[in-house]
C-alpha cells in the first residue's frame, strides 16, 4: 500500500507541524514533542495503510486517529463525520470519548450556512470555530443536543480531496469555552491531513476490493461457462469448434477430431486445412477470409477427409460472438456430415432429370397423336358434312341422325384430345401467356353465348349479375373465356334439369377482380372437394355418367388461372350445389 514519501505535498505540511514554533502557548515545548511523536509514532504508519476494505477497518483507522490526537490534546475529544455522496448528509465516522447518544443525535444532520460547527465547516468548505455553544448562532438548532453532555466548544475543519471535494470534517469538543491556539490549529491541520489519507485510501480499497471481486466473478463466470460448452459441445450429436478472431482453431470437440481420424491439437491454428479435400481448399478459404473480414456468418460445402481415408460432404457452419463495438470475439462453428443427403440430392436430380425427360416425351408423344388423330377426325367430321348435304330431299331420317351423331362423337373426341393436349402443355410449362386488358362483361357475353344450348336443352335458369361492371380483367383472353366455359359447362353438366345458375362479378380489393360462377346442381362431398383439381378424377354419380369426361377440365383452369397470376377455388355441399371463384389481377 502507498506511505508518505519525501518531499511529496503532505510530507512538507507535516514537516511543517513538526517544527518548533515560538508560540505564546505555555504548552508549546511539550506540544511539538507530542506531535513529532505522534506523526512518526509506528502506529500512526499503519493508518496510512488501509490494507482491507473489511467492513469497520474505516472507522477502526479513524478512531485511532482521533486517540492519538487526544493523547496530544488533553481534554479535547474529537470527532470524524463523513460527507455522504450526496453531498449534503454527514453520518458518524469515529468519536470513541463522546456520548454514544449524541452521536446517534447528529448521525444524519444535513450540512448549511447554519448547521452547527461541523455542518457548517462542511457547508462553507472552511473551518468553523465555535468559541462558546450556549451562545454561539451557528448551534442555534443543536445546542440542546450538546447541552445535556457538557459540550461547551468545537472547532470543525473540513476535510478535504485534492480537488476540493468535501470528505467529511474534523472536529474537537471541549467542556468549557476556549478560542485554539496556533498549536491547536496545526494540530487540527495534522489531523485533517491525516483523516484525508486514512479515507481516500480506504475508500480505494473499497473500489479496488469491489472491481477484483467483479473480475473475479466474471471470471469464474467464463470459466464456468466454458466447462459448460465443452461439455455440451461433447455431448451434442455434431462435430463442434472454435476459432480465435483471425480464423485459426483454438478448440475442438473429441468427436470432432474422431470424424477426420486426426489428433485434437492437430486441427488447431490452420491444421484444419489438412483435411479439406484439395479441390475444396481454395474456396473455403476465400469464404472463410470474407466472413472473417466481415463478421458475416460462415457457410460452405465441402469435403473433409474421414478417419478411414475417404472424403465425405460436410455442411461447415460458423457464426461470430461480437463485442458491443461490434469487434469479433470468437467464432464458434459446427460441421454435420451430410454425404447421405448429397447421395440422395443426386439421385434426385437423376430422377428429376429423367422425370423431364419422361415429361418431354410425354409432351412430344401427345403432341404428334394429336396431329395423327386431328387429322382422321377432321377428315371424318368433313365427309359426314359432305353426305349430309348431298342426301336427295326428302332424306331418310335415320340417315341423317346417323350423320349427326358421327359429327358429335368427332367434336367430342376431338375436346379430349384438346384437353390431354392442353394438360401435357401445362405440366412441361409450354403454355404462353397474352396478357391484356380483358373486360369481364365483353368475356362473360361470350361464354354465355358458348354454353347457353347446354342449359336451354336442360331447362336451366341463367342470371348475371355484374356487381362490377366496369370490371377489366389483366389476362389472356382466349384462356380467361376456356376457364369460364369449363366451370360454366361443368356446372350445367351436374345441375339438374330446372336448376339455375348464378355469375357475380366483384373486386375484392383494389388489385384484384373476382368472378362467381355458383349453381344449385348436386354438389360434392368434402372428399371430392379436396380432389376436384386434381387431374383424370371423376366423380361417380347418375348425372356424371352421362357426361363421361377426361377429368381435365378444372385442373386445367386452375392452372391458367395461376399462370396468369390469380386462382380459382371451390365450396361446395351436397344436395345445395357448387360455387367456383375465380380471382384474377385488374388491370
């Protein structure tokens, strides 16, 4: 602990206590005896020396302060008071020879310009001498604290920081009044001095014990929670790491070393290197340098040589643990063996590519049997046309219905064709889009017209109710009207004869219109409803064995519903009928 040197501040004002002075006091002679005894007594040195900030080692230092002032001081007792922080209350510091209850009575007091002696000589930062209480203006509030204790005069001197702060005060009591003489004024200045150093150390110790037990919590703290991460670290099923700031190794976990059949200590620093596969070195190391001069997390595939030789896939991941300056700290990593993965993920691609290339054929299959069978049913549907005209009038009726029905079979096998076709488009993603800008009521007049002789043949009622009417639709017309004509048809198809069918027209939000197409038919179950987009599924029911279809036809306006950015969807209950919305963007 720090001691008086020579020739520092405080060495020369007590050297200058010490010296003879020719002073009027008959005690002169004896007084600067006792005071050269008392600055240089062996006790004196262990108060410079506050070695513990135990609690009591303060006032224990300054009660022995104030003893051995007395002893030079006949009749006097002296008193301590510390200057709370804030600035403005002094509580009891020492006084072994006065009254316990007086100093409980002023423990508290608050300084001002009329606070008794110490309060004041706190207050005016100067010292404050009270030749006399009973009469004295300064104790006009506390002398009849001092009274009951034969306490008849007390000089207070603040005591004071280098820098002017207010300690606390030193004060000395006598029983009957007096003024100080210089030899007790240098005294009080010895003592002051002297109670300055015994509280700036000890409160230095104070602060010195509180920050190294703060370390040391905090360093048993990493400790501890290092011991936790390297035990976690060995208990979790992944191989884990650590690395310093500039990217080299500082620990790794036993399993770790284990997957790459290497010794611990010789993955640290750069060994880690050594088992990266050679192909994989020079990109690792470029990404791991711009996450380390970034401090953006690091994440790589490569390869990592196994404890058998081979080379196997890792998925190598780190992330930085930062300072509040933002500063790297530490880099903590894990890498987890993903070989399976990349075996299935090409054995995926494999089959990914093969499912193409089957969907291509597919698509190039249906495409030149379309064009094979377009062509004989062209040819068929030109020649009963033919014969229907060049029957002699009047013409044998069952000719002509038989005539008839070999047109409608050609056009029907034909829309199969066209639907198969239209599917195998949608799944190899040929199908082209125009978008423009379409008006729902143009649109919906064209269907009308389309599918009016399927509902007039069963009698089914047909409302429109364009809530929108100035709707305009962002799409490609010719596929917005083949949505429309599907749900259209489907819904007369699977509604009985007298039924009636509903379009509304909305705009559910200002990007977006809305057509409703709902109709009083059989309706579905919630099973069918989950599968009524998926494709060749029909429904077995007495109406739908009738209008034996494909199964293609709402798949396929779902689909150029979302290819042209909208949807369309469906509700439905049995024996209440179906309703179809189909939302699309305004334009």
């Amino acid at each position: 602990m720090a001691t008086f040197q020579a020739g520092d501040s405080e060495t020369r004002r007590l050297d200058a206590a010490r010296e003879p002075h020719a002073y009027t006091d008959p005690r002169t002679s004896s007084f600067t005896s006792e005071l050269r005894a008392v600055t240089w007594d062996p006790g004196l040195g262990r108060l410079h020396d506050v070695d513990e900030a135990a609690p009591g080692a303060l006032r224990d230092a300054l009660e022995s302060l104030v003893r051995l002032i007395e002893r030079v001081a006949p009749g006097m007792r002296g008193s301590v008071l510390l200057l709370d922080d804030d600035g403005v209350t002094l509580h009891h510091g020492a006084a072994p020879n006065l009254p316990a209850a007086y100093c409980q009575a002023i423990d508290g007091a608050h300084i001002g310009p009329a606070a008794g002696s110490c309060g004041t000589a706190a207050y005016r930062r100067e010292r404050v001498i009270a030749r006399e209480i009973a009469t004295d203006p300064l104790w006009a509030d506390y002398r009849a604290l001092a009274a009951p204790y034969g306490l008849a005069a007390c000089w207070s001197t603040p005591i004071m920081e280098s820098d002017g702060r207010v300690l606390g005060t030193f004060a000395m009591y006598y029983d009957e009044p007096r003024d100080p003489t210089p030899a007790d004024i240098a005294l009080t200045e010895t003592a002051t001095l002297l109670a300055k150093n015994i509280i700036v150390r000890a409160r230095a110790a104070v602060a010195l014990r509180a920050r190294t037990e703060t370390a040391e919590r905090w360093a048993r703290a990493l400790r501890e929670s290092e011991a936790r991460f390297r035990q976690m670290a060995e208990t979790i099923p992944v191989q884990v790491w650590t690395a310093r700031p500039d990217g080299s190794f500082d620990f790794v976990t036993t399993r770790t070393a284990a997957a790459v059949g290497r010794p611990a200590d010789a993955l640290l620093g750069n060994g880690w290197l050594d088992v990266v596969h050679p192909e994989d070195v020079e990109g690792v190391v470029v990404r791991w340098t711009r996450s380390l001069q970034s401090g953006d997390p690091f994440e790589a595939r490569f390869r990592l040589r196994g404890q058998d030789g081979a080379y196997r896939w890792h998925l190598v991941r780190a992330h930085a643990m930062c300072a509040d300056d933002g500063r790297v700290l530490q880099w903590f990593g894990c890498n987890t063996d993903i070989e399976e993965y990349k075996r299935l993920e090409a054995a995926l691609d494999a089959a990914l590519a093969d499912a193409r290339q089957a969907n291509q054929s597919k698509a190039d299959f249906l495409a030149m049997m379309s064009h094979e069978l377009r062509t004989p049913l062209n040819a068929i549907a030109g020649y009963a046309q033919l014969m229907l005209e060049d029957i002699p009038t009047p013409a044998s009726e069952g000719q002509r219905d038989y005539l008839l029905r070999i047109t409608r079979g050609q056009q029907h096998l034909l829309g199969l064709i066209e639907a198969v076709l239209t599917h195998a488009k949608l799944e190899a993603g040929k199908v082209t889009y125009r978008l423009g800008d379409v008006r729902a009521h143009d649109v919906l007049e064209a269907v009308d017209a389309l599918t009016a002789p399927q509902r007039s043949a069963r009698r089914i009622a047909y409302v429109c109710d364009e809530g929108e009417p100035e709707l305009v639709f962002r799409a490609d017309r010719e596929k917005l009207v083949q949505i429309l004509a599907n749900v259209l048809s489907n819904a007369a198809k699977f509604t009985p004869e007298g039924g009636r069918i509903t379009v509304t027209t909305a705009a559910p939000t200002p990007t977006t219109g809305a057509i409703t197409i709902a109709d009083t038919g059989i309706g579905m179950s919630p099973d069918q409803l989950q599968l009524v987009f998926e494709p060749y599924v029909q429904f077995d029911s007495a109406l739908s064995r009738q209008h034996r279809g494909t199964g293609l036809g709402m798949p396929i306006s779902r689909e150029l519903a979302r290819g042209m950015g909208g949807d369309l969807v469906a509700e439905s209950a049995p024996g209440i009928g179906s309703t179809f919305t189909l939302v699309l963007p305004r334009a």
